[in-house]
C-alpha cells in the first residue's frame, strides 16, 4: 500500500520549452502532495504545498509562475516547469500525504531527473 | 541551532554489525518522527515512524525516540551492503510539511 508513482522518469528537453510531470497516489488518496527539488549531493528541497481544490502554496524564492503546480483530484499532481533553462536541471520528487499512523505520513514517488540542453 | 540534525559521516560499519543513526530536533512540541533511506539517485523510501517515547522494532530495523532529550535514533542490525545509503531524519511541522536533518551517510563494507 501507500504507492506513489511519477512520469515520466526522466526528460530531456530544449531550453525555453514547458515540461509536465505528473505524481498519482496509487491506492490511497492525498488530499495534500508535496513538489521537491534535489541538486546532485544536496538535500532535499520543497517547492510547494499541493492541496487538491485549491492554489498551491510555495516555498519562498520559488516562482509560482515559472514552476506550475495542480492538484485536480485526489490521486493527481501535476508540475509544470514552464521555458525551462538549463538551471533547472534537476531531480524533482513529489510526496503524497497517506493516513498511516497520525495522518501525516510522506510517501514519495521515484523522482523525475529533468535535463534541459 | 537547525530544526532537526543530523551527523553527515559517513558511518563506516562491517557487515554483520549494528549501525547507529542519530537525530536531534529543536522543537519540544513534536509528536511524529520519521526515518527515510535514500539511496543515490533514488527518491526517500519511508523506513519507520514513531510516535511514542521507546523503542519500536521492525525487521532489522529499531526506532528510538527521546521526547525529553529531543532525540530520535535508528538502529539497524545485521546491517548489510544493501543497507549503505543516506539516512534522512524528519520531523513534521505546521501543515504535515517535513523539516529534514542533512542525512547521515552509512556504508556497510563487506
């Protein structure tokens, strides 16, 4: 149980184009998901508060118009990185809030590694 | 002081022993401790929970937790090669967002 998943895997993709990743909870459903970004041997770092129904909420020094963020259903998350540059090559993770325990349990997805030329 | 910390190493253990993850946290109010393994290139993987003051065991894997000391440890025993990855403690604040600790990096040398 407590499966998130993430697609693609990787992308590679020109400078200045848009690229969508989606996060689904499996077989549970997250009401809150949450968008990382990870640089080679750094820590995580979280970009935004997906709330399905709602706006999401960043993290300060991430631009909401540049890093698209929707939560349409339960199950469902999408990133949108959008003109991507080569800076925001990265490895981007999304976590699904499961009700294991207290409720407030991160499952995380594979990661998607973003590769911009 | 950082919300939650933890010693970067890396923890060389032989295989076969028992390896010994620490964590501290600031905040006093804190109810729920988790522990992610990480391996390089790979997303966290959820290892254990605890919520409760003691030790919690599961497989080769214990959880302790130290309301009073503010400190969460995890133990694993019989560590194997498999086990060498980054160990990230978290800790939940307001809104379930996860405040991690650097991770420790244990390897396990056959």
């Amino acid at each position: 149980g407590a499966v998130v998943s993430q697609h693609p895997s990787w992308v590679i993709c020109k400078s200045g184009t848009s690229v969508k990743i989606e996060c689904r909870s499996l077989d549970f459903q997250a009401t809150t998901m949450f968008w990382y970004r990870q640089f080679p041997k750094q820590s995580l770092m979280l970009m935004a508060t997906s709330n399905e129904g709602s706006k999401a909420t960043y993290e300060q020094g991430v631009e909401k118009d540049k890093f698209l963020i929707n939560h349409a259903s339960l199950t469902l998350s999408t990133l949108t990185v959008t003109s991507a540059h080569p800076e925001d090559s990265s490895f981007y993770i999304c976590s699904a809030l499961g009700l294991a325990g207290g409720g407030d349990t991160q499952y995380f997805g594979p990661g998607t590694r973003l590769t911009v030329l | 002081q950082k919300e939650v910390e933890q010693n970067s190493g890396p923890l060389s253990v032989p295989e076969g022993a028992i390896a010994s993850l620490n964590c501290t946290y600031s905040d006093r109010g804190s109810q729920s401790f988790f522990w992610y393994r990480q391996y390089s290139g790979k997303s966290p993987e959820l290892i254990m929970s605890i919520y409760s003051n003691g030790d919690k065991e599961d497989g080769r894997f214990t959880a302790q937790l130290n309301k009073a000391s503010q400190y969460v440890s995890l133990l694993i025993r019989d560590s194997q090669p498999s086990d060498s990855a980054t160990y990230l403690c978290a800790v939940p604040k307001a809104g379930n967002m996860l405040t991690f600790g650097g991770g420790t990096r244990l390897m396990v040398k056959p």
